[in-house]
C-alpha cells in the first residue's frame, strides 16, 4: 500500500498525464461512474431476492404423480406439451 511521499508522486504523475484543469471533470466522473455502478448492482441484488421468493416450490418440468404415462417420456421433453397433444 503506498505511503505518503508514494501518493505524492502518484498524485504529481495524474496532474502531468491529465492536466490540473481536467482534474475536478475527472474526479466527477468516476464519482458520477461508481454511484451508477452503485446503483445497478443494488438493483440486481434486490432484484434476486424477489425471484428467491417468487420461485415455485418444485421444479417446473418435473413430473408429479398425476403424470401417468411416465415411461415413454423422452429425456428432456416438456411434460406440459405432452399432456396438450394426448388430451
């Protein structure tokens, strides 16, 4: 972790490769950048904590004991197509 006289070069290397006048534009647009970064990942973590709730307590797909016709269904099919086409 840098120290004092470590930052001081560092901070003498941003002014020379920016210029001071683009500094404060600089500054507010990584501020600008991290509140929006901010923002989006809370959105996304509240985002699967309403789809933890919302989702079904068995898996949708998986047959259940109202299926009776379980040995000729192919791996991977879609039981709800299956029951449509023979009704």
């Amino acid at each position: 972790m840098p120290q004092g006289a470590e930052w001081l070069v560092i901070l003498a290397i941003v002014v020379l490769v920016f210029g001071a006048a683009k500094l404060p534009d600089l500054a507010r647009g990584t501020g600008q950048a991290l509140r929006i970064f901010k923002a989006e990942t809370k959105g996304l973590r509240d985002d699967e904590d309403k789809d933890d709730k919302k989702k079904p307590t068995t898996p949708t797909g998986e047959l259940n004991a109202a299926d009776t016709r379980l040995d000729d269904v192919a791996e991977g099919e879609i039981v709800e197509d299956r029951r449509e086409n023979n009704a």
